[in-house]
C-alpha cells in the first residue's frame, strides 16, 4: 500500500473515531444525569396529601420539579383546577397568576395529593412576588417544550447509526487501496458529513430555550375602551387557528395606549386591554393558560405612531400578540450524506 493511500486511510479513521465518540459521550451524559435524578425523586402515595416548600429546579409543559432543603425532588402535575397565587395581598387574597410563572428558581409552597404515578397533583401553589421576580430575572423565558428530551435523544441516535454505519466503510477502503484520486476524495467528504452531523445535533440541543416569532398580529381599540371590536375578534380567530397547528409554541401578549391620559390611567388600560385578549383566547379558542407568557400592560410606552397625529394615536392604541415557536424543535433534522459507489473509480 502506498504512503499516499495509507495516509488517506488513517485520515479518514481518525475522523470516524471522533464522530462516534461525540455522539457516544452525548448518549451517555443523558443517560447518567437522568439516573442520578431518578435516585433523589420523592415518589408520593396515591391519595396522600402533601405540602411541600422548596426551589423549582426543573419545568416542563404540565410538570415541575421541587427541591426541598434536604435535597429530596418532588415532581409536581399541573392541572386546570391549580391555584396559583401569591402570598398575603388585600384580605390575603394573593394576586393570581398563571402556571406560566412557575420558573426555574422560584421558592414555592405546593399543596396537593399523590396520583397513580408518584406524582404529587398541585391543588394550590403559593409564593412571594419578591421570589417571583428574581426568579423572572434569572430566567427571562423558559416555557414547556413538549418531548424535546425525547427528540434529542434521537437526534443522537440517528447521528450514532451514521458514524457506525460510515466505520463499516474503511475495510471496504482498505480492500480498494488501488482506488482512483477521486474514490479518496469521496471518502474524505464523507468523514467530514459524519463530523457536521454530530455539530448539526450539538447545535439542536442548543437551541431548546430559544423562541422565535412564528406569527404577530397589532388589534387595536377605541378610544377608552378595552373592549374586542368584529375585526379584532376576527384576527384572534386567525391567531388562534396558527396555534393549533405549532410545535412547541407559547402566546405573548402586550398592552398599549396612546400618550392621552395620565400614566397610571393607560397603564391600567393597557392591562385591560390585554386581559381582554387573553380571555377571548381562552374562552372561544381554550387556548391553555400554561401557553399563555403572562400578559402585561405598558401604558404608553412603546409608542409604534406619532401620538400627535389622530393616525398615530390609533396606531399605538393596540394589543401585540405574537405566537413564539422553539427553535431546536422547529430546527431540520441533521442528515449525512454518504458518496455514491458510482463516484468511485477502479484503481489503474
């Protein structure tokens, strides 16, 4: 065998090896993180009440996991008979909120019973609004991403099989060191797909926490008014229908008035205005409040018109809804490439 074939055949090899192992690593840190949180999971009797008071160290589309003091995890179900408030307040009401506002490093007390599988089914979830904002600025955006575990997993796979399938092919080389200039060069390209693959997959998981806007629309209002005309009704109908057929989507929803009136008066009605929004999704489209990022009234910050002009001031008086999608899960799914038999040539 010549230096040159040689030199092909040990390129090649040392490319494979890397892809299967990158792959291999990313199988196996998945496995064990999964492991290790299984040993530390609290399982809750079915029918057992509980309550209790820890961290949120994990959220899911319809799930929560709570970390107590003594380092024990809870895994929480959602439901759409959950309380979710705040503590205190006037007459210790608390201030609603959504499940959307359960984040990552929020402390929380849950109260609830267990289920069939372990679980415990929150009946009341209670917190500070101070821990809720720190936990807002911790995490600015995390919403449920359905089966993104799952989907990852096989992502890796797929790569897996590839490499595996691509190592078979060196013993084929080896029997055809007498290849043409060209059949090398395929090789190469070929151990270069399988390298891309395994960053196309490393760039997925990335991207499991990012959002974009899939769909924006602006409905607008009267003056004063916090009230959904025909065509605002109309355009939610539009949004809501867009929603049904999205992967991984959550909803935003953000309130706006013109400079008229005084500060606090637009902001109260901005606040309005997206309340309104959000119950028409809800009650005409159920639309589930856990898709819902917690709506919030600007005033008339974020002017989008001249407020000086009547044209202007219609503009801004508006609500933004914008349906925002994940970008690992929308993503296309990593492919490599193998070289046509046909593109080799019989050695001379």
């Amino acid at each position: 065998m010549s230096v040159t074939r040689f030199r092909i055949l040990s390129i090649l090899t040392l490319a494979l090896t890397i892809a299967l192992a990158a792959g291999a690593a990313l199988a196996q840190g998945g496995s064990q993180t999964s492991d290790a949180s299984a040993q530390r999971t609290r399982t809750v009797s079915n029918g057992q009440k509980m309550k209790v008071t820890g961290t949120v160290v994990r959220r899911d589309a319809d799930t929560f996991t709570v970390r107590d003091n003594n380092g024990m995890d809870t895994v929480v179900l959602l439901t759409d008979r959950t309380s979710v408030k705040t503590k205190g307040g006037f007459l210790r009401s608390g201030k609603n909120y959504g499940s959307t506002q359960i984040l990552r490093g929020l402390n929380l007390e849950v109260e609830g019973r267990g289920d069939a599988t372990g679980q415990l089914v929150a009946d009341k979830v209670r917190f500070n609004d101070s821990d809720l904002r720190v936990a807002q600025t911790v995490e600015s955006r995390v919403n449920p991403v359905e089966n993104r575990v799952g989907e990852t997993e096989n992502r890796v796979s797929q790569v897996e099989q590839n490499a595996q399938r691509m190592s078979g092919q060196i013993d084929e080389l080896a029997a055809v060191s007498n290849a043409a200039k060209g059949g090398a060069k395929a090789a190469q390209e070929t151990a270069d797909a399988a390298v891309a693959g395994v960053n196309a997959t490393n760039e997925r998981i990335s991207a499991l926490d990012d959002y974009v806007p899939q769909e924006t629309a602006a409905i607008t209002f009267r003056v004063g008014s916090a009230v959904l005309n025909p065509q605002a009704k109309s355009q939610l109908d539009d949004i809501a229908r867009k929603a049904e057929s999205a992967k991984g989507y959550v909803i935003e929803i953000s309130g706006y008035t013109d400079a008229s009136g005084s500060v606090a008066t637009n902001r109260r009605l901005s606040q309005q205005r997206a309340d309104a929004v959000v119950r028409y999704l809800v009650e005409n489209h159920n639309i589930p409040l856990r898709r819902i990022i917690t709506p919030f009234g600007y005033g008339e910050a974020k002017a989008v018109a001249d407020n000086r002009t009547r044209q202007g001031r219609a503009e801004n008086r508006r609500v933004e809804v914008k349906i925002l999608v994940n970008r690992g899960l929308t993503a296309p799914s990593p492919t490599i490439n193998t070289p046509s038999q046909s593109s080799q040539q019989p050695g001379q």
